[in-house]
C-alpha cells in the first residue's frame, strides 16, 4: 500500500426521472466521490449521502466535513481499509463517510494486489438478479405504466415505495394488473407507527416478499411487536447500521430479512460481517441502494455476488437512474447485471463525466 494523497470529488446528475418516497422527492443526485491516490493506480469510494437528512440523519455536505477533518488525518502512507476501520472506530455514527473512504481505500489496494473485489469479499455468482425500486408516482395509471416498462425490461422484481394513504389500495392495483407471480415488496422508509399494525395487516392478503422498514429506525421494539401481529415479513433498512444491531434485530426477531446497504453500515467489511452473520443462520439478505452511479453500484455489486444474497436487490441498470453514468454503464441482461471481475472496483468515472465534476480538497498523506 503506498497511500499519497486522497482527493474529494463533487459534482451533479440528473435522474432520468424524479424519484419520490415517503420522505421527499429526489430529481438530481449530488455526489461525492473519495479518491485515494497511490504511487501507480488510484481507488475511487462513492459517498451515498444525500443532501438533506431524510433518509437517515447523515447528509452531503456533513460527509464532506467529516471526511476531510476526522477521517482523513487518520490515514498514513500505509494504511488499508481495515486499519483504517480500527483507527475510525472512536469516531461514532457517520457510517456513510466511513464507508466512502474504505471503499475508496479498498479499491487502491485490490488494484495494487491485481484482485477484483468480488473476488476478495468471495462472490460465487458473475451476474446478481436486479430488481427495481419505484418512487411513488403521481396516479395509479402512471404506476402501473412504469411498472409494467420495468417489467418488459426484465427486472425480476418489484419495490413499491409506500407511505400512509398510498399503500393498501396501490398494492391491490399492482397485484391485479400484473398478477401472483410477480415477485413484489413494499418500502415504506419509516413512515408508519406502531399504532398503524391493523392498517398494515392488510398487506397480508398480497403475498409481499416482505416489508421493508415500516417504522422509525430507533424503534426496534415497533418491529418486534408489529412482526407479531403481521404475516408479511419484516425486512430492516435504516434500522440495521452495524453487525451488532443486525444480531440484535434477529435475536429478538424485529425482523426476519435484512437489506444490506454498505454506506449505512460503515463500509463492505462491516456488509461482509452482517452477510455472513445472516448466511449462518439461513436468514435471506439483499443488496440495497441509495441510487448510486457506476462507482458505487460496481461495489455492491461484488458484494451482492456473496452466497446469502438469495433475494433480488435494488442494484438496476444504469438506464434505470441516469442517462449517461459516471463510468461505462451497467446493463440489465436476462434480469441480471455483470459482476465486474477485473481489479478492484473494476470500474473507473469517465474522463469526460470527471471534466464535469470538481476536485473540491486535495489532502497530502504523510507516512508516520
Ligand atoms: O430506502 O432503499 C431505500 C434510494 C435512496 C434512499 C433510500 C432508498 C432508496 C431506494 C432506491 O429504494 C434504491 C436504488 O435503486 O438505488
Ligand atoms: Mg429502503
């Protein structure tokens, strides 16, 4: 490892369209790219913050702070992603801007052992089924139109994003039209109470794959009491922000799926560990995403090319966010997406995209 410098990286896109969910609606994606520069080859880490504190309460420009002057003069010129991990442990929460830097790291160092990252996390698959996340649309027509064009894309299943008031009568709607077989789940991002479980019950009649984060993040005993009473499975998102309380959700079953999302859990190392934790105990995991371009979504890709993935992830093509990627676009093949093989990553931003971008911070590296 022969770490020289790391540089920030900001810049903009535009989403083909707008993307809704019970929190807000997103139709541009500011980014934040870390990239760790070596002596021969650099390592590129998507930051997948958002820029207000909706999702969770990390946000963009926070990441940028953190990032330039908590984590980055953790690093010396040997640092790896695990060290770096060790050193950023007193640092609480702001796992988005942890994982930014260590997948940024990670990248440098597999491209230096000439290793892709699918390879070094141990994927046994070269393709991952991709499923789709749709944004609450304007109407039920307009819904059943975007679903039935990811549909006839090929995408293997669907995610309906929920929120009180357009759940029960949206999910009917979608079951009619487009019959059983589909493979079908709910994201509601936290916006329900507990006092909402006969509401949701409803749900049962549809035979969701699962539910994904019905209630507030901190509140676990909701999702305990609420996986009581409701037959449709609980899936964690915001909830699960490290391998503890990954085991602590399943020990005291608040959940029986988990979505595994990099950024929101501290890196791939930290993914790594919850992966195998639920792989062991025959708990079905699936890779989310925070609509990530090239840089990012090659990462989870890797990472969704583990074992205990079993369930189709948010990981879609390129076409499905932006309409030109960072780097060379992902494709949706037969319901599937290449896991890229190369080194690290296995993919870099475009020239022509980083012309368009700007290097906000420049940070030299001294070896102690
Ligand atoms: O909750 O899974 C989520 C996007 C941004 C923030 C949170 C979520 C999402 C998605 C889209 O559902 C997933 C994707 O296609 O990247
Ligand atoms: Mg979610």
């Amino acid at each position: 490892m022969s770490l020289r410098s790391v540089e920030l990286w900001r810049g903009e896109i535009d989403l083909v369209a707008p993307f809704r969910t019970s929190f807000g609606t997103e139709s541009s994606r500011e980014l934040l790219y870390v990239r760790a520069v070596g002596d021969s080859h650099s390592g590129w880490g998507e930051c997948v913050a958002m820029v207000e504190p909706n999702y969770s309460s990390e946000y963009l420009e926070n990441c940028v702070q953190v990032i330039s002057r908590f984590l980055v003069p953790l690093l010396n010129g040997d640092s790896s992603a695990d060290d770096f991990i060790l050193r950023a442990a007193p640092i609480r929460g702001n796992y988005m801007s942890k994982a930014c830097v260590e997948a940024a790291l990670l990248d440098l160092t597999l491209r230096e052992q000439n290793l892709s990252l699918a390879k070094f996390l141990g994927a046994t698959r070269s393709r991952v089924a991709s499923g789709v996340s749709v944004g609450i649309q304007n109407n039920l027509d307009d819904l059943v139109q975007v679903v039935g064009e990811y549909i006839a894309l090929g995408y293997l299943r669907v995610k309906l994003k929920i929120e009180p008031d357009l759940d029960i009568e949206l999910v009917r709607t979608i079951r009619k039209e487009f019959g059983d077989d589909l493979i079908l789940q709910v994201d509601a991002n936290a916006a329900y109470t507990i006092s909402d479980a006969n509401h949701l019950k409803q749900l049962d009649a549809f035979k969701l794959l699962l539910i994904e984060q019905p209630l507030p993040e901190d509140d676990l005993a909701g999702h305990i009491e609420l996986s009581r009473i409701i037959n449709t499975p609980v899936c964690l998102d915001e909830s699960v922000t490290s391998l503890d309380t990954a085991r602590g959700a399943l020990d005291l079953k608040a959940c029986s799926v988990i979505n595994i999302k990099p950024g929101r859990v501290g890196g791939y190392l930290e993914a790594k560990k919850i992966h195998d934790l639920c792989f062991s105990r025959g708990v079905p995991v699936w890779c989310g995403g925070m609509l990530e371009t090239g840089v990012g979504r090659a990462a989870n890709l890797a990472l969704a090319a583990l074992p205990g993935f079993t369930l189709p992830g948010d990981i879609s093509a390129s076409s499905r966010y932006f309409t030109k990627d960072i780097t060379k676009p992902f494709i949706l093949e037969d319901g599937h997406i290449s896991v890229p093989n190369t080194v690290g990553i296995g993919v870099e931003p475009l020239p022509e995209m980083l012309e368009k971008f700007r290097r906000v911070a420049v940070f030299k590296i001294v070896n102690s």
